[in-house]
C-alpha cells in the first residue's frame, strides 16, 4: 500500500500526468465545441490539432516571462552586518 503525501511532496510524474490529460480534456473540449459550431468534424479535429500546438507554444512562453517577472516573489533577506 503506498503512501499518500500532502501536495508540497507531490512527485513530478504525477504533475507531468495531470498536465497530459488536462491538455487532452481541454483540446476534446475545443474539438467538440468547434464540431458544434461549424457542423463539420474536419474542421473540428483540424481546429483541434492547432489548438494544442499553439497552447503548448503559448504556455511555454507565459511561464518563461513570468520566471523572469518579480511580481509575489519573496525576496530573500540580506544579512546585516553593520550591526
């Protein structure tokens, strides 16, 4: 039997499996509503397939310019040695 850990712990594995099919529910979901809108199941997988390329790309890059963002991070304090 294994060990549930709390959420801090939680292995990159899981985190990598969870990202996969939150981009597969997200891109059906995209694909079902595009099929809906255009009535055509070409376009919906077509609408899909480009979807899921670009998020990847766009995602990549929202996180890069956030790492490189100062907004809520913690500053680590200096030492004071005038003290």
């Amino acid at each position: 039997m294994s060990i549930v850990r709390n959420s801090k712990s939680e292995a990159h594995r899981r985190s990598l499996i969870k990202a996969i099919t939150w981009r597969v529910l997200a891109t059906l979901t995209t694909m079902i509503i595009s099929y809906f809108v255009t009535g055509n199941f070409v376009y919906a997988i077509s609408i899909g397939s480009i979807e899921v390329v670009v998020k990847i790309i766009l995602f990549y890059v929202h996180e890069r310019v956030w790492a490189f963002t100062l907004f809520g991070k913690h500053r680590e304090a200096k030492p004071d040695f005038a003290s």
